[in-house]
C-alpha cells in the first residue's frame, strides 16, 4: 500500500491468531497417602506483526498544505492602496517575499508491535507550476514529540529515514503522536504560478 499524507495507513504483517493451540494434556495419580491428581496443559498464542501511520487528521482523507508567497515593502514605507497606477514612497530597496501557511500543523500518529519504527519521506510528485519548479527540500518540518521526529524532506527520491523508539516492551511496541509543523523557506524569488505537488511518508519496522 503506497503512504499518503492525511490517510490512516494499517499493513497487516502475519496473520493474527489467538487460542489454545496444540494443547496436550496429561494427568499424574499419586498412590500414597494423602492421594491428590494433577494435570498440565499448554497454550500457544500468535500475535501478528502490524505497523500503522497517519499524518493528517484521522478520517480526513489526504490532507493540503498550503503556503502563500507575496511581495513585501520594505519596512518603514507608506503603505500601499489595491489598484492601477498606484504610487508608494519607501527607500527604494527591492521588494521582498513573505510567506503565509494554512492547515500547515498536522497530528501525526505511529504505532507498531515489531519493533523500533523508521520513518522516511519521499517525493511522489516534484512541486512544478508548468515548465516552472520548485525543489520540495525547501519545505522544512518541525516535530513537537522528540520521540516522534519528522524525517527530512529530499529535494527529490527518497530521504534519509529517522527512528522511532518504542514506547513498551522493551521497545517492541510503539504507540507515538505529535503534531509536526510545516514550513516554507525559499532561496530565491520563484516564478509566479501555483505550484503543486506530493511528498509521501513510509513506516517500515524490521
């Protein structure tokens, strides 16, 4: 099943199966005084491997991040009016960019019964506005739960994974959440467009 941001993601490892499996039983008479009878029985139960992520909220469906870029004054000059032909005074430095995010703080959640946790994110689909692009590594997340960090974005493929202890068991289960907060950072001035694209999240355990 391929990851997708915002959607609860369950992969079924093994079969899960519970009972007395294979039971045997066996009975001991004592013959001396006082008399007394004893039995044994053993049990087996087999308990599947299981790894689930969701990033989004749950039942959400694929969640959007979304960031808005626009010129900036510089600081310090006249503010400026909507409409043609409009002239502002201010110190004449270049117009900068400033950005502004919505739905951009996501819940994230992991669990798994198998073991210590790796999370890595890909790009499925590069942000690209026509012939226009933009490298995904410019989008940075930031992780409130240390023990359920956000792994770095690629500018494109796949990127380094990060781990994710377990929280019992000896760090055989693991039952994490956070809420991961996304951010824009440009290198330079973009060409105008509305620009689109898709990052994957993959849990894997051994």
């Amino acid at each position: 099943m391929s990851p997708r941001r915002g959607a609860a993601c369950l992969v079924l490892l093994a079969a899960c199966a519970a009972g007395a499996g294979a039971a045997r039983a066996e009975q001991v008479s004592d013959a001396t005084s006082p008399y007394s009878a004893s039995a044994r029985l053993d049990f087996r139960i087999d308990v599947g491997k299981f790894v689930y992520l969701r990033v989004g909220p749950a039942g959400a469906g694929l969640a959007t991040v979304a960031f808005s870029l626009g010129a900036t004054i510089p600081a310090g000059s006249a503010a400026a009016t909507n409409g043609n032909n409009k002239s502002v005074s201010w110190s004449g430095a270049a117009p900068g960019y400033g950005v502004t995010a919505s739905n951009n703080v996501l819940p994230v959640e992991v669990a798994s019964n198998a073991g210590t946790v790796s999370l890595q994110a890909s790009v499925i689909s590069a942000l690209s506005s026509g012939s226009a692009s933009i490298g995904m590594n410019g989008i940075a997340i930031a992780s409130d739960n240390a023990g359920l960090p956000a792994p770095p974005v690629p500018a494109s493929g796949s990127g380094a994974a990060v781990t994710v202890a377990g929280t019992a068991f000896g760090n055989l289960v693991t039952q994490r959440s956070a809420n991961w907060t996304f951010s824009l950072g440009m290198p330079g001035m973009p060409a105008a467009g509305t620009y689109s694209g898709q990052l994957g999240f993959t849990a894997s355990v051994p």
